[in-house]
C-alpha cells in the first residue's frame, strides 16, 4: 500500500471517530421564512403595504435572519381562516378584519361594535386604556399577539338609493361585516347577507345585496364605484370603525429570539402612523372615487350618527352585554375610552 494512500486511510480513521465521539459539525442555519397572508388586493391597498413595509424593515433590521413570503387576496388562506391558522401555528402573521373571528370568540364582536368609536383619535386610545390591555391579553390567551394597532373606518355603498339614516335600511338586503353592526341593520329592517369583504363586488353586482358597509380602502379597492349608485363616506362622521392589526402567531413570536422580538414589536408600532395616514386620505379619496364613477356622494353629520346609535344601544348594545361574558363589563370599559 502506498505511503499516500495509507496516511489518507489513517485520517479518515481519525476523522470518522471524532464523529463518533463529537457529532458532525455543524451547519449554519438559514434564515426564518415567515409567511404573512391577507385578503386584500396587492399593491393598491395599504393593508397589503403595511405587511410589505413591516417584512422589508424587520428583514433590513434582523440582517436577513427573518424572512417574509407574502400572500395578498386571500391566495393562501380564505379571510375567515386566518385567525385559526395563527393561533394553530400554521400561519405566522396576517392583516386581519378582528370581528371576523367573532363567532368562535364573541368577546371580539366589541372591536366592530356600531357608533362605540367616534374618531381615530379614540379609536387609537384603547392601545392603552384598560379595554386595550384586556383585548391584548385575550388575545395571547387564544394563541395571537397583536403587532400593529390598525383601525379603519368605513362607509356603505349601495345600489338604489343613498343610505345616511337608520331608515334608509328598511327593506334592503344588506352586508354589515360584523355580528354586531349587522344586529343594528336588523333593527332598522334590514336583510342580513354575510360574507368576506373580497367577495362584496359580485355580491352587490348579482344582487345579492343592496347595501354593504366596508372599510374605505376595500370600498376602493374591491371597485365598488363600478356597481353602486351611491356612497356615504365616513369623511364626517360614521358608526363604523373596525380593528384590523397586523397579528403574529404566539407560536412563532415564541420563537423568537428576546432581541427579534423587540424589532418586530418596535417595527409593528412604528407602522401604526403610516396606517392612521392612510387611512385619513382613504376617507377623504373615496368621494373623489366613486364621484368619478359618477354615483351620488352623502356624509353622516352628528346627530344622523346619533340616530344610529340610539338603534345600536336597543340591538347590538344590549345582545352584548348578555349573550357574552363580562359583555356588559367590556362595553362599559370600551365607552370609558377618552374621545381626545
């Protein structure tokens, strides 16, 4: 045997032992693959930019140790999944409509809850007033954390006439979003028809609906001004504020590291004022929207609000406050929100 041959024999002896006794070497692990499922339009929506702006700081921020795959318009899970893919762990993180899960989690229903928020400014008050901390809590309890505080407000669209006032519902067939607003649209005499926000265009278009209540973004987004006659902007005032954060599954929030956390939880926060801004201009730019589709533009004034909410105490309010647990209790921590 050649001198060679018989050295290369002698160190693949001492390598295999050093296997043996120590274990292979190991191997860089490559970067967290995340992935961030909405329903809402790419591109045009800024529902669907705050989880790019979100993916593309975070990654800058963890020097490409976390990673994001992003699936908008609901090609990944329907809407009504998310939250239970979250909590599961199947899913890391979604921009979320909250009240959508309210069936399994009745408590939510408070986050869609008719004429309750009056403004942004109060909307955006619960992150740290006790109902916000309660809702964080309850949250994590169910498996979620809440990244970005993210509230919208939104208006109706409709077919045949303008809808302004609790009696302008009587008789059509409407879409509330929401358990509860849909309860106070029973009341006024409404129709309730149910379903996700990304499929109101064929509803509306084939009749399903004469009225649908969404966000001003998916107001725009899913081209309402192309099937309906009229539109009530929430550009004065509106009974209809929803939460929709950025969520992260606690599962893989827990695995994080202590510092991964704090960039993610950091960057979440710093999102929240982009979200408020677009929001505000959404408001404004729907009336320029569907004024170019040339359908008829109406706004809420305060005592028209009112009207609304006097429906929504004898409805939604009080279903609330007995059907859910500490429902009374939630409400009443929820209306204690300072308005400035």
């Amino acid at each position: 045997m050649r001198n060679g041959k018989f050295r290369g024999l002698i160190l693949a002896a001492a390598l295999g032992g050093c296997i043996a006794l120590f274990g292979r070497p190991a191997v860089a692990a490559g970067p967290m693959v995340l992935k961030i499922s909405h329903q809402f339009p790419a591109n045009t929506d800024f529902r669907d930019q705050v989880a790019r702006k979100f993916a593309a700081a975070v990654e800058k921020q963890t020097n490409g140790a976390i990673k994001f795959q992003i699936y908008p318009g609901s090609s990944l899970f329907k809407a009504n999944q998310q939250f239970d893919a979250m909590a599961s762990g199947s899913l890391d993180m979604s921009v979320y409509p909250l009240a959508y899960s309210g069936g399994k989690l009745p408590a939510v229903n408070l986050t869609l809850m008719p004429a309750l928020i009056t403004s942004y400014q109060q909307a955006y008050n619960w992150e740290d007033a006790p109902i916000g901390k309660w809702l964080e809590k309850y949250l994590e309890d169910h498996g979620v954390v809440i990244v970005s505080w993210i509230w919208q407000a939104g208006g109706v669209a409709s077919r045949d006439k303008a809808v302004v006032v609790p009696a302008d519902v009587k008789g059509l067939k409407v879409r509330g979003a929401g358990k509860m607003i849909d309860l106070m649209l029973q009341a006024a005499g409404g129709a309730i028809a149910s379903f996700s926000s990304n499929e109101s265009y064929n509803a509306m278009q084939s009749g399903v609906v004469d009225a649908i209540w969404t966000s001003s973004a998916s107001l725009m987004s899913f081209r309402m001004n192309e099937v309906a006659k009229f539109v009530t902007t929430a550009q004065d005032h509106t009974f209809w504020y929803m939460f929709e954060p950025l969520l992260m599954s606690k599962a893989t929030y827990d695995k994080l590291t202590p510092e991964q956390q704090k960039i993610v939880m950091n960057v979440g926060r710093s999102l929240q004022a982009f979200s408020l801004e677009a929001c505000k201009k959404d408001d404004a730019k729907v009336a320029a929207v569907y004024g170019k589709s040339g359908d008829k533009i109406s706004t809420m004034d305060r005592k028209q609000f009112d009207l609304w909410k006097a429906v929504a105490e004898k409805s939604a309010y009080k279903d609330f406050s007995t059907h859910v647990k500490d429902g009374a209790k939630l409400l009443k921590m929820a209306e204690a929100v300072p308005e400035n």
